[in-house]
C-alpha cells in the first residue's frame, strides 16, 4: 500500500518551526493591538462571486488559480452553488463590512486577520498552494476619515513597525499611485496603445493581457520583458491633480514619520480593485520574487460587492515568505523568537515512586510561567541527562532524598556545573540566567 503524503504544493508545519510562526502571529497581534486593529475571521470559503466581482474576473487569481467546486443544491429547484477557497482575504472582509454593516455608526472599521489563503499555483520556494497570511484592513463612510492620505501613511508606519519589531533587517518599502478609477481607466487606454507594436515580442501571458487588462502586464516578472516594458508610458502621467495630491500628502507623512520609501513608477499589484496608494515592502534575501508583502487602497470595493460607499486601504503578508526571511538573515533572533528554544528544566524523577511528586513539581514551575519537560522514573540517570541535554539549559533531579529535604539537585547544561537549590527557591533560580550559580 504505497504512503500516503501531504498534497503537493501543501506542507505540514513542525515543532520548532511552529514556535517562530506563533511568535510571528504574537507580535503581529501586540503592534495590530497598540494601533488599535480587531481580529476579525471570515469563514475559509466564500461565494465564487464574491471574487471574480472583487478581485476581477480576467486577473491571474480568478482566471488560473481559484480552487473551485460546485456545492450540490439542497433541492430540485435550487441553482447549485459555485463556492471557492479563498485566494486572498480583503474582498471576504469587505464582505463580512457590508453583511453586518459595520459602517453604520460612522467609525472607521479597523480589523486584522491571520489565516490560511489557496491558490492553485506552480508550488516553489516560498510559494504553496496552501499559504498562510497575515493582513489588515481600515475601511469606513468618508466621514470617518477612511479616505484620508494620513490613514495611508498610518498603515504603513504600522508595517515598518511590525517588521523592525520582528528584527527584518534591510526591508525596503516601494510606492506608487494608480490614481482613482478614472485614471486607471485613462491609463490602460495609453497602455493598451503602446503595447499593441511590442506585445508581439514579449512572453505569452503579457500578449493576453495586452488585450484583457493592459494593466498587469506591468506585473510581468519575465526577466527578458523588462526592458520593453521599460519603455512604457508611466502611470503618474496619467493622474488627474486630486490623486497628485493624495499621494504628495501620503509621502508628506511619511517623512514626518522618519518612514523610508522608494517611488517606483511600475508598481501596480495585481488585482483590479486597487485605487491610488499601492505599496511593496521586499527584501533582497528572497532572490528575483522579493516582495515580503504588498497592499493598497482599494475606495470602490465596497460599492463593487453591492455595499455602500465605504474607502478603505489594507495589506497581505505572506507567513512563508517571512520566516525565509528570517533564516535568511543568517544572524542571532531576538532571544524571543528562537527557532528552537530549549526548555527552561527538564524534571527526571529518579524511580516510579517519584513521577507523581515531579508532575507536581512540574505543574508548579509551569503555573509560574517556565517551560518545563518531565521525564519518567522508569528513565535511568544517564538516559534522562541524555535527554535532558537535548531538550532543557538544565536538569532538576528528584529523588528520594530531594524530597524528604526539600533541597533538589539542579544541572547547568551550558556551565557544567551541579547546584543545591531549595524547593522554595527553584522557581527564581530557574527563571535566572542560564549561566547562573547560587549565591
């Protein structure tokens, strides 16, 4: 019977690694906190709609990449249902806006999510077909000030925040504009133009686009198209003065801030929603597909999907792509984020008369927030200083004697050295340095 393995372009996620992608989340959740973002979590699927309406029906998402089915009709007369995984999370948020209207009161709606996204992609470093994000949205009635260019700005002096707190060294922030819709409109008319004598020349999903949505052809990362798509007319050139002047006001900010940025005049992103502030943050650890995460303003969504007028910008960033850049790195972590951090003690109870007492002891030191191992009596001496060496900075034995006492024998892995340490004690010594010795 041949071994049934996890999906190609799917992964399974181990001890130690899971312990930097939940220190990852914890971080992102302590600065979305500060900047006063809720969790919200949409359900895993949505109507396929939901998508082709938000997202656009001719990007690469909805036209190649959606894991889609359709759900079986619950009677004759019934339609069934086309319901697909979803490929990205802000159209299911600006969704889950309109349902329970949440702009009703007026407030500006800002709302975080960390969770799983599909798209059916050719799966490669970084990239699966099963991913993970972490994203937020600001969204809200233009009287909450959701349409105004400081909300930019704060969005993205967040980011910078959560990836220097995360120890990113070396991001780099890329900006742009696409103006409103009727700029973008403008635009792909002079593009769809300048495209139509060189189209020819360049790879088979730009001759598509030139034709289908002129604009993604701008997101091409086909190596021998860059110098064509070089010679392109630029998008700034077709803003109206309200957009130059959203977007002067968005740099403004940020150099108030001390955030730093670099204009690039190609950057569009991949989905038709997108309204003026478009943004990458990248990393050169990641090689030619370096963008870390990406996000943008996106005014007419809400409208799009049926809801009210509700302007909102947000980002997604990609947990893969994260943790590649932090190993990447190849320097030391923060002390909190460890990708294998050993135990604070690992208990070795000496003889089965001991394992009940050292659950105990256990249970103590963990309620006083220390991460503890336990052996088991049945272990002999060398066999738990074996293992205790690979799982713990020390070992605390228990036996007999340490417990009539109430003094047990404590191991320093790092220094070599054995230290007498009373019960009373042992949570503040342990919780010490590793290299500490008793007074």
């Amino acid at each position: 019977m041949a071994t049934l393995k996890a999906v190609r372009g799917t992964r399974d996620l181990l001890p130690p690694e899971t312990a930097l992608w939940n220190r990852i989340e914890q971080t992102a959740r302590q600065v979305f906190a500060r900047y006063n973002f809720g969790e919200i979590r949409t359900p895993i699927f949505e109507d396929t709609a939901l998508f082709a309406r938000g997202v656009g029906e001719e990007t690469d998402i909805v036209s190649k990449e959606m894991y889609t089915w359709e759900d079986r009709a619950r009677a004759q007369s019934e339609k069934a249902q086309s319901l697909t995984l979803r490929p990205e999370n802000t159209a299911g948020v600006v969704r889950a806006y309109i349902e329970h209207q949440l702009g009703e009161g007026g407030k500006l709606q800002k709302l975080y999510y960390i969770g799983p996204q599909f798209r059916r992609e050719r799966p490669q470093k970084g990239r699966y077909r099963q991913f993970w994000q972490i994203g937020a949205e600001a969204i809200g009635p233009p009287s909450s000030g959701s349409e105004s260019p400081l909300r930019d700005a704060e969005v993205l002096e967040m980011l910078a925040t959560l990836l220097d707190e995360l120890s990113i060294a070396g991001w780099r922030l890329e900006i742009n504009s696409v103006g409103s819709a009727a700029d973008r409109a403008r635009y792909n008319e002079v593009l769809r133009a300048a495209l139509e004598p060189v189209a020819p020349k360049m790879c088979a999903d730009c001759r598509r686009r030139a034709v289908t949505n002129p604009l993604r052809v701008l997101d091409c990362k086909v190596p021998e198209d860059q110098p064509i798509i070089e010679t392109l007319p630029k998008i700034g050139n077709s803003l109206d003065q309200e957009s130059k002047e959203h977007f002067a006001a968005v740099l403004a900010a940020l150099d108030a801030a001390g955030v730093p940025y670099h204009r690039n005049a190609r950057l569009v992103r991949g989905l038709d929603y997108y309204t003026r502030t478009t943004f990458e943050f990248t990393h050169g650890g990641l090689g030619a597909q370096n963008a870390l995460l990406g996000g943008g303003r996106y005014d007419g969504l809400s409208e799009a999907l049926g809801g009210p007028r509700a302007p909102g910008i947000g980002f997604a960033m990609g947990l893969d792509r994260l943790v590649l850049t932090l190993e990447a790195q190849q320097r030391a972590l923060p002390e909190t984020i460890y990708i294998d951090t050993p135990c604070d003690a690992y208990i070795a109870p000496l003889g089965e008369a001991q394992n009940a007492p050292a659950l105990a002891l256990a249970r103590e030191l963990r309620k006083s927030g220390l991460r503890v191992e336990i052996g088991d009596g049945t272990f002999r001496l060398k066999k738990s200083l074996e293992i205790a060496n690979k799982l713990a900075w020390r070992i605390v034995i228990l036996g007999e004697d340490e417990l009539k006492s109430g003094i047990v024998t404590v191991k320093n892995f790092l220094t070599g050295l054995q230290a007498k340490v009373s019960r009373e004690e042992l949570s503040a010594y342990l919780k010490g340095p590793v290299g500490r010795n008793p007074a």
